[in-house]
C-alpha cells in the first residue's frame, strides 16, 4: 500500500512539474524568444548583442501585416531567390508610418520568415541557418526590431551609420507632430500638464489608425460619433497583444479617433480641441498620449498614471498564469504529502 502511494505520489509530482514548465515556459512571445535566440547565437560568435530599435520594431510589425496573408511555401521567407523579395507598393508609407524614410534604413536588412505556428526553434534556424545568418554574422548591425502576424515574422536590422540608424526622420513635422504640438499648447492654456509620449499607446493608436483608413468620413464618424455607437474591432484583443498590451493596462484610457479629408491641421485640431473630446483633453487625470494616422484618419489614445490606464507593456496573461500556478503545485505537493503520512 505505501508503495502504491509513493508511485502514485512521485507519477502525480511529474506531471506537476510538466505542466508548470508548460505555464513558465509560455511567459515570453514569439519576438522574446527569438530576439533571445538571435543575441545567444550571436554572442556564441564573440559578437555585441542586438539592442531593440523601436522604430525597427514599427516597420517589422508593419511588414508583418503586410505577409501576414501569404502562405508559407517553399520558396518565401528565408528561402526566397535573392533578388525575388517582393516588393510592396506602399513601402514608403510604412516608412513614413514609423517615421523613417530611404535615407535613414538604406544601410539596414529586412527578413522575414514564414514558420507554420511560429514554432520557436524552428523560427531560430530559419535565421540562423539560412541566407540569413550572413547578416546576424555581420559586426555592421548593431539594433533589431521584430515583428509578427501569423505564421510570419519579421526581423529587421540597424546599423550604428546614419544610413541604418532607424532614426525619427527629420524634416517637417508630420500630422501626428503638429497635433500633438497642438493638443499640448491647448493644455497649456488650461494650465494643465502637457502629455508625454507613450509608445504603446502609440503603437495601438497607429493600429487602430489602419482599421479605420478604409472607413469614409462622414458627419456621424470620428470625433461625431454619437456616444456608445463608437465601432467595435473584433480583433481589438490582438491588436493589444501586438502592442505589448492588455486590457487591464488600458482600461481608463482614452481613444479618441478623427476622419479629416487630407488631415488638415487646423482642422484636425478643432475635431479635438471642439468636440466630445475636448472633456478628455480637459481632465487632470490623463498624463501621457500616443498618436498615430492612415489615410484620412487619425486615432489619439490617452494613457493615465495609474496602473488600469498606465499602457505598459502587458506581463501577459501566461504570466499570471504561471504565478498562480506556481502556487497551485505548492499547495498540491502538500497535500500530497499529508496523504502518504
């Protein structure tokens, strides 16, 4: 009988730690681990790891968007031709999206790579022991984003050169610029604080901006939206996710979205400034702020300091899960310690 519990006991402890390891190991997403992957291959090699490069990061996940349609074959991602990548007619856009430009990523390397699942090993070796491993090899490359959708994912490289730095593009301020200028002078004159930049909430902003584009202005959309006949995205979950997000962090934020023929300034401005809106852009409460725009839209999100509206990059629901968990087996192994006494 003792022997019959102790096999019991020690089958059951297995299948514990099994089923813990599957929750820990769950805690890091598909970027994680292969930015991971990637800095452990490189410093295998003696070579400086890769440092995270936000606006590298835009583009990756905007090229992700971009394949994310196209099925894997043979002859895609890390197995296509030299000289056959596809092309897309809107590239300058997306630059334009994550304020880049030509001058600025010329020097830099885009690969993307189709993996069924975004298997992590086999997302590794996609990288490492392909055509692409010449440029994780190469001491010229200095920052990476990666981005994701799908079964694809997309790594994108900068260099330490003005010509692969990945930096804001400079020039004229863009739309975005000129109302985030406007919106924070407008509070100034309320003598609140102005609004800090968020890059989470920036990136869900710039998501949303890109559901919206296609939608026509009319004087029932945007910032004339009957309150509580705002639309609803379907895939609003994963569009969080894509942005390091949940809603637990978001909740008592702000999203605000405008539809401007040709995005006027002025006129953008007025569709914040005197409209629905303006209550937000009046309240205390609301410190930080992150724009993005496509087409005639453009999406302003407003974060809070506080933990429900701070838009932190999200722990992730594995991670909880984990931790309770973890305490879950603790209680289970003591119990199954009284039952073989």
């Amino acid at each position: 009988m003792a022997f019959s519990k102790l096999s019991l006991f020690f089958s059951l402890l297995l299948l514990s730690f099994l089923s813990l390891n599957s929750l820990v190991s769950c805690d890091t997403d598909e970027e994680d681990n292969l930015l991971k992957g990637i800095n452990d291959y490189r410093a295998s090699l003696n070579l400086t790891i890769l440092k995270k490069n936000d606006n590298a990061e835009c583009l990756a996940d905007e090229l992700a968007d971009q394949f994310k349609n196209q099925p894997c074959t043979n002859s895609t991602g890390a197995n296509t031709v030299p000289g056959t990548e596809p092309q897309f007619a809107n590239y300058p856009n997306l630059l334009a999206k994550c304020h880049l430009n030509v001058s600025n990523t010329r020097d830099g390397a885009v690969m993307p790579a189709c993996v069924p699942n975004l298997v992590p090993n086999l997302v590794l070796t996609n990288f490492t022991q392909s055509q692409y491993n010449d440029n994780l090899n190469d001491t010229k490359y200095t920052g990476v984003g990666i981005g994701s959708d799908g079964d694809w994912i997309v790594v994108v490289l900068t260099t330490g050169t003005p010509e692969g730095s990945y930096s804001p593009a400079t020039g004229a301020p863009n739309e975005e610029d000129n109302l985030l200028k406007g919106i924070n002078d407008y509070r100034a004159s309320l003598n609140l604080t102005i609004l800090k930049k968020n890059d989470n909430a920036e990136c869900l902003a710039d998501e949303l901006a890109d559901q919206f584009k296609n939608q026509p202005c009319t004087n029932s959309t945007g910032a004339n939206t009957v309150p509580g006949t705002e639309p609803q995205f379907a895939n609003y979950p994963n569009l969080l996710a894509k942005c390091h997000l949940n809603v637990s962090n978001t909740r008592d934020g702000a999203v605000m979205p405008a539809c401007v023929p040709n995005l006027v300034p002025n006129l953008v401005l007025t569709n914040f400034t005197q409209s629905q809106y303006n209550d937000n852009l009046n309240d205390t409460k609301y410190t930080g702020v992150g724009i993005g725009s496509d087409g005639d839209w453009i999406v302003v999100v407003l974060t809070t300091g506080t933990p429900e509206g701070s838009y932190s990059p999200a722990t992730g629901a594995a991670s909880v899960a984990s931790k309770i968990g973890l305490i879950y087996h603790v209680l289970f192994l003591v119990m199954a310690a009284f039952y073989l006494l």
